[in-house]
C-alpha cells in the first residue's frame, strides 16, 4: 500500500519545506497546476517549469497534472475543477493507496499521524475519511492563531475516493452529494497560511478564489508588512494572533522547519 500526496500549486515556496519533510514518508506526490488563475488570469508560464529546480531532488516521486483548459468564470468553480480534476488519474494508477488530500501548506505533523497500519484499518477496513485538525499560522512560523484550528486536509484509501470523487466538497463541507460520510478527525499539524514574500502574498490575492479580498486596500504592500510585523491580521479583522518563539513547545515543529524559519527571516520575506 502507497501513500500518496495530492495538493495544488501555484509557486509557492513553501512546496520546498514540504518535498524535504515528507520526502521518506510519502511514495509520491501529485501536484495540479493549471495554465489558468482561479481568478481566470492566463499564467505566462507554468511555476512548475519555472521553478523546476525545485522538484528535482524528488523526481522520481513527483507527479505533475496539468490542466490547459480554462473551466468557468466562477472563482470557486475554477478551483473545484482544479482541485478535483486529478482524482480520476489517481485512483486508475493506484488501487490500494491512501490518499492525502491537502493545500501546499497545510502540513501533517508526522509525529503525532497514526501508523500506517492504523491508518490502513481507518481508511481502507473501516472505510472512513480521516479529516485532520492543525493549528493555524498566518504568514510566520510565531504567529499563532490561538482561537482557531483548521480542518480542511483529509486523508481515505482509493476504495473510497473513488465513489467519492469531489474533494473540494469533502474538503471544505465534510460531506458528498451533501451526505457526510462516516469519519475520523485526528489532531496533527499546522496550517502555515500566507508563509510567502509580499510579491507573492499580493499576486496570491490576485489569483485565488475569495476575489472580495483583490482590492488597492488589502494589497497595500507596506500595509502588509506593518501588519505582520505587528503580529495583526493581515486582513484588519478582529483576529487575536499570539506572537509565539519559534522554539515555544505549543508548536512542536521539527528541526528541519527551523531551516526555512531562518531562510524566510533572512530574506526579509516575513
């Protein structure tokens, strides 16, 4: 049995910490790009290309899943093409493989995941999806948002996935066809939302889904910074964040993530 990666990816570095961690615990990993934005903006390049140095060192377990096509003008139903469009592919080349449905930074903190051979008797003999609580970040490994969790990565053997094709309505509804299936929630991880320079933060808000939040006010770059800094939401919403040290035990992070914490200061990025 397999273990198989699936996220999307638009250049976002973060893909980077996420190859070195999981490079000895996942077989592969899939990763969807589309020519197209959700936002419906044509790329003039694939990131995937661009950045190829990138996936190098894996290779050998690395998947790419283009898509040429430009779905709809809907923001959300772009992304829901995207994201469910690399199912199919999946289950046909795996028969017995569980499958772990996520963003690029939403991590599984691989201490506290089940074993393979529970992870096995929850997916394939319970035939249960497993959603996984994280904690959430925004925009630096300190900044704790304390009131929150995020429960939007999952993982269910193929069995399964494929009478249950629409990740994107099991991603963010717990449900398909709007049943909820039977299911798990573990505790693991850590959603590191926004973890890229201002550039990229700004062509981020120009490209995702929630087009309410692409306007003059919120990709104001010295804004952003300044908000960061000061450890507020970068949306002025009222969100308590805790400054926490990267060292502080609430986060349990791996040694290796110290290596981009340090990376991303240096560049001045976060």
């Amino acid at each position: 049995m397999k273990l198989i990666d699936c996220c999307m990816f638009n250049g976002d570095e973060i893909v980077k910490m996420r190859l070195e961690y999981y490079k000895d615990f996942f077989d592969e990993f899939y990763f969807t790009e589309s020519w197209y934005t959700f936002s419906g903006i044509r790329k003039p390049f694939l990131y995937c290309e661009k950045y190829a140095d990138w996936f190098a060192p894996y290779k050998d377990k690395v998947k790419f899943h283009i898509l040429e096509d430009m779905h709809s003008a809907n923001a959300w139903e772009q992304e829901k093409h995207q994201r469910n469009s690399v199912i199919p592919r999946i289950v046909s080349e795996h028969e017995d493989a569980i499958v772990f449905c996520s963003d690029a930074d939403e991590f599984y903190d691989l201490t506290t995941l089940p074993s393979k051979e529970k992870m096995r008797q929850m997916t394939m003999g319970e035939d249960k999806v497993v959603h996984v609580s994280m904690k959430l970040y925004q925009c630096r490994f300190t900044s704790l948002l304390p009131t929150f969790t995020w429960t939007n990565a999952f993982f269910l053997h193929t069995s399964l996935l494929k009478r249950v094709p629409n990740i994107q309505e099991l991603r963010i509804y717990k449900k398909q066809n709007n049943y909820t299936l039977p299911s798990y929630c573990i505790t693991s991880g850590w959603h590191f939302s926004y973890f890229m320079s201002v550039d990229d933060l700004v062509r981020k808000l120009e490209s995702f889904s929630h087009q309410e939040l692409n306007t003059p006010r919120y990709k104001d770059k010295d804004n952003i910074l300044n908000l960061i800094h000061s450890s507020n939401d970068i949306f002025m919403r009222s969100i308590k964040i805790d400054y926490k040290s990267f060292d502080d035990p609430i986060h349990g992070y791996p040694e290796l993530f110290r290596k981009y914490h340090q990376k991303l200061t240096l560049d001045g990025q976060l």
